[in-house]
C-alpha cells in the first residue's frame, strides 16, 4: 500500500457529476469522510432538482438515440466489457469503497468481484429474455413482448454501493432502460468510478447518468420527477415510505429493498461445526450494517448455552480496525450511525451480554468504531430482538419446539432473510414453507453472494425482486400482442 492509498485508487476527479456522457461541475460539494480516521478525504457534487432534471433529460434522449438503436446482444456485450473492466480496477475499486464505507479490504474487493459478475450475468442475459406464445382464439396469433420501462430512477445507499449498483443498474441496462443514478451521499466514489468504467467500455451518451448529492434534495427530487419511469431504492422503511408516496403521484412502479431483522434457526440436530461461521459473520459482516445481516440466533432450548458458548469464543477473538488493516471489522459508516447503535446497546438494560469483541487500542480517535456484541437467552419481545439495529450486535434467542421457533422467527415486521439448521430434510422442507422471508437458506446462509437468486422481502422488508431473472423482468413491462389473421 502506498503512502496515500487513496491518490493510488482515484483515478478521476470526484468532485462532478455525469448526465448525456459529460461531466460537468457542481455548484456545491460535499464532503467525504473517511470512517477509519473521520478525516475529510474528497468532494463530491451536491446536486439537485436541476441537476436531476438534467440527466434524466439525458436519460430519455438515450432511448430515442443510439442507446435505444442497439439489440439486445450489443447492449450485452457492452455491459461484458464493463464486467472486464471492473475486474482490472477491482483493486483500486476495493480501495475506494473500504476509505468511503469503512469496511475491511477484503469485504471490498470481494464487493468489486461482486459488480463484476453482476454485470457478466446480466450482460449474458439480455438476449435471452423471452415473451411467449399464447394458445387463444382460432384465426389469432397471440404472443407477449418484455420491453423496458424507459427511464429508470436509482437510489442506493452507503453499505454497499458496487454489490446493489450491479444487482439494480446493470438489470435496468440489460432490459434496455436509461438509468439515473443517485449514490448515497455518504459513499459516492465507487458510483463514480463505475460511471466512468461505463463510459470506456462504450456505453451510450445518457444510457448511465450519475447524480451525486443530499437524499432530501437529489434524492427527491429524483423520485418525483415525472420523466421516471421506474423507481428502485434500496434502504431505511422511513425513506422507502417516502420514495413510494412520490412514486405514487406520477403512478410509477417501484422496488423497495428495505430493512430486515433475519433469523438463523438451529435446531437439536444441527451440524455446530458448520453452522459457526456462517451464524456470526452473517451478524458482524460490515459491521452489521446490512439489512440481510442475521441479528438473531434462534436455538433450542436443549443447545442454547452450548451454542452461546461457541458463538462467545468466536466474539472474544473479533477485532475492529481501520478498513485498509483488514480486520474482523472496519469502523461503522459515521458519528450518527454509531450514536443510533450505542442508543440500542444502552438498551440492553439486564440482557446478557454473552461476549463482546474489541478495537484496536491504537484505532485512530476520530474513527467510528464499535466493539461486537452478543446477547444471550433473550426475550423475543425485547427491542434488540424486534428492531433493525443496523450494527454489529447479534441476540441468541431460545426455543421449546418447531411451533414456537416458527413464531419467533416471523413474529418481526420485516421478512428478508431466514436459515434453517438441521440434518432433517422434511423439517429443512416444511420450514422452508412457513417462514415468512424472500430468501430461505437450509444449512448455510447467503449462498456465496447469489448473484443469480432472487431476492427482496414481504412485509415492512419491502417488494418485488432484484437478482437473477427476477430482476430483468422487473425492469420490464410485458405486453400482449393478438393478431387476427383468419
């Protein structure tokens, strides 16, 4: 690693923003933070409804001109090369996201693999989406078209930015959309980066437009405006209400990838040696602030302290750092966020905490780090047990039998992520069947990324699908076509 890590990665200038292929300069900035140390390492553009305005004018001329001209196979082939490319950046990409976001090298450039298989699935995919014939009336013929909705509005957030970039942009491309990108005012640089990556590998003037700035300006302005036809935003239940009640207004379609409060369930029969890692690093992963991370333990009754054992001798050895030392854990993604988990950990009251991890001693002081946590033998009903913390904290909950794992497990609002541990397979089937959640995991968690399964959430977790097929049809509108022809 270099002196300055951060001049090595930034190959471009931050400090503007992307609409109709050029960048232009902003009237104001913002200022980026690096978590690890709370120093101010760059600007970018704080854009606003004009700014917005203007890209997805850009956006809307694209689909008129020589984005719109090309097939599906040349919108694939454009999207191949700019998987290519993110891979030959992925170092300087991992960089980037670990100094805006704070999570550990390696969460990072595992971040930058991540958007570049994204866009090699849905590069490989965008010819290959079908419409059907339809057995109907004699003398007709009768078929269905997928085409793209138009105008695609983005709204990411700051955990992260290249993994949902990939997952919602590159889906929205495939299908032939126009895409207007709002990254999280928080972690900008590898939105930026990307939009870059996109221009060289040939992408169109107006296919991708890049707009930086504050959620209650940029943000907003996006999610209004009329020239959108699609709305996807992934992040806190307050802000997707928001984003929904805008959409509805113009009665645009939306996907919403909110928050989740996932369980692991374990039962008598299940293999401890494997389910370990996959129970604590789906609960400290990016400092917990993931909205699949599983922050509650459901375990029986009969393996409850035995497993509290094991997960607390895992906790004791994790370790929070500066994100380019990779440790277990980098620091949260900023004082405010920190404050929001301290709030929950004061609440705790007579919990018990099972284990807690440590920073480093010679962490820099103006980081905003927080050690992991583990709570045992607690109350569903308990707040930690019921509300997203979006930190790195995990309760171990208890449980009589099948019937009443079942209710705790789907006894939250929210309903994204659950895992089942057991060597039963009729249990791992019926289980299956009756959580409430988009995803289910018999025996493992997460699947390695999962870049083709689909997955969103029910319930205040959100809805529609984003990954795999699921995605492309989502940012699509089917039509019907019948032909009469004698």
């Amino acid at each position: 690693m270099t002196d300055d890590p951060l001049a090595a990665a930034l190959w471009f200038d931050p400090a503007a923003y992307l609409a109709g292929g050029r960048w232009h300069p902003a009237q104001d900035h913002i200022p980026v933070e690096n978590p690890s140390t709370g120093a101010t390492i760059a600007r970018i553009a704080r854009c606003g409804a004009d700014e917005i305005d203007a890209a997805v004018t850009a956006a809307g001329q694209a689909l008129g001109g020589d984005w719109g001209a090309l097939s599906a196979t040349e919108r694939g082939r454009i999207l191949t090369r700019m998987g290519r490319l993110v891979l030959e950046r992925a170092g300087d990409l991992a960089v980037l996201e670990a100094l805006d976001v704070g999570k550990p090298l390696k969460q990072a450039r595992a971040d930058a693999v991540a958007l570049a298989r994204y866009l090699e699935f849905y590069g490989g995919a965008a010819d290959k989406v079908m419409g059907e014939t339809i057995p109907y009336l004699n003398g007709y013929t009768a078929y269905t078209l997928r085409e793209p909705h138009g105008v695609t509005g983005h709204i990411v957030p700051w955990n992260y930015p290249m993994q949902i970039i990939g997952r919602s942009v590159g889906a929205a491309l495939a299908m032939g959309n126009a895409a207007v990108l709002k990254p999280a005012e928080e972690a900008s640089l590898t939105a930026l980066a990307f939009a870059h990556i996109a221009l060289e590998a040939g992408l169109p003037p107006g296919a991708l437009n890049v707009v930086p700035g504050l959620g209650e300006e940029a943000g907003a302005a996006l999610a209004a405006h009329r020239g959108v036809h699609h709305l996807s935003f992934t992040g806190s239940v307050g802000v997707g209400v928001q984003i929904q009640a805008a959409a509805a207004r113009n009665v645009v379609p939306v996907t919403l990838e909110l928050g989740g409060k996932s369980p692991q369930l374990v039962f008598d029969d299940a293999d401890l040696d494997r389910a370990l890692p996959f129970l604590v690093n789906a609960g400290i992963q990016n400092a917990g602030q993931t909205c699949s991370a599983a922050s509650r333990i459901l375990v029986t009754r009969a393996r409850h302290d035995e497993l509290v054992e094991r997960m607390a001798a895992r906790y004791r050895a994790l370790q929070a750092g500066p994100a380019l030392e990779d440790h277990d854990l980098g620091p949260l993604i900023s004082a405010r966020q920190k404050s929001v988990v301290d709030g929950y950990l004061a609440l705790a009251g007579d919990l018990a905490l099972a284990a807690t991890g440590r920073v480093r001693n010679d962490a820099p002081a103006g980081g905003h780090y927080g050690a992991p946590n583990l709570f045992a033998d607690v109350r569903p009903g308990h707040r930690l047990a019921q509300e997203e913390i979006f930190g790195p904290a995990q309760v171990v909950i208890p449980f009589e039998d099948e019937e009443e794992a079942v209710a705790i497990a789907n006894g939250t609002d929210f309903g994204l992520v659950a895992a089942v541990w057991s060597e039963s397979g009729a249990r791992q089937m019926l289980l299956a069947r009756r959580l409430r959640a988009g995803q289910v995991f018999l025996n493992n968690y997460g699947a390695g990324g999962g870049v083709e399964l689909p997955f969103g959430g029910t319930g205040r977790s959100g809805h529609g699908r984003e990954k795999g097929f699921e995605a492309l049809y989502s940012f699509s509108a089917l039509k019907t076509v019948a032909a009469w022809h004698g």
